[in-house]
C-alpha cells in the first residue's frame, strides 16, 4: 500500500524518489510506500521554503512576455507588484 504526500515536496523530490515514492500527475501527490510515510512527512516538512516571485523580471519582461489581455503587442508591459499589466488592462 501507498500514502499520498503532499505539500512542499519539489525540494525534496529526489529523497522522496529514493524512498520508493512515485509522482502522480493527476493528483499531484507523491505516492510513498506505507513503510516510509513518517519519514516522508518528516522530510517534507523539513523542506526549505521557496520565495515566490514573478515569472519575469520588469527589465526582461518586455522581451519574453506578452500582454495578459491577450492583445499580443510586446511592448508597454509593466509589473504593478501584483500582476502584469498594459494599456489595455489598466
């Protein structure tokens, strides 16, 4: 039998691998033997935290990112501290 493990698990994904545990998809879960579920939920509630920050920087956005409204022009992009936005959307 398996446990599903959730959570901040992409830091740890390689000992949770080693541990037997398979990815799936679907549920986006680590399936971990029975056996090892303790220790599993002990390494993933050890994991580092990761800082979430915007996909692209505002000095590289206006070359790889176009407008969230969908207006498909490159330039005139700006970051508000929320979101992208343009002229469009402001």
């Amino acid at each position: 039998m398996t446990t599903k493990i959730g959570g901040n698990t992409y830091p740890v994904r390689g000992r949770l691998r080693e541990m037997g545990g398979r990815w799936n998809p679907a549920e986006k879960v680590w399936e971990v033997p029975d056996s090892r579920a303790d220790e599993a939920r002990q390494l993933v509630g050890s994991a580092p935290r990761q800082a979430i920050r915007p996909q692209y920087s505002p000095e590289t956005a206006r070359e790889y990112r176009v407008h969230e409204c969908g207006c498909g022009r490159r330039s005139g992009i700006a970051w508000t501290g929320t979101e992208w936005v343009c002229g469009n959307c402001m």
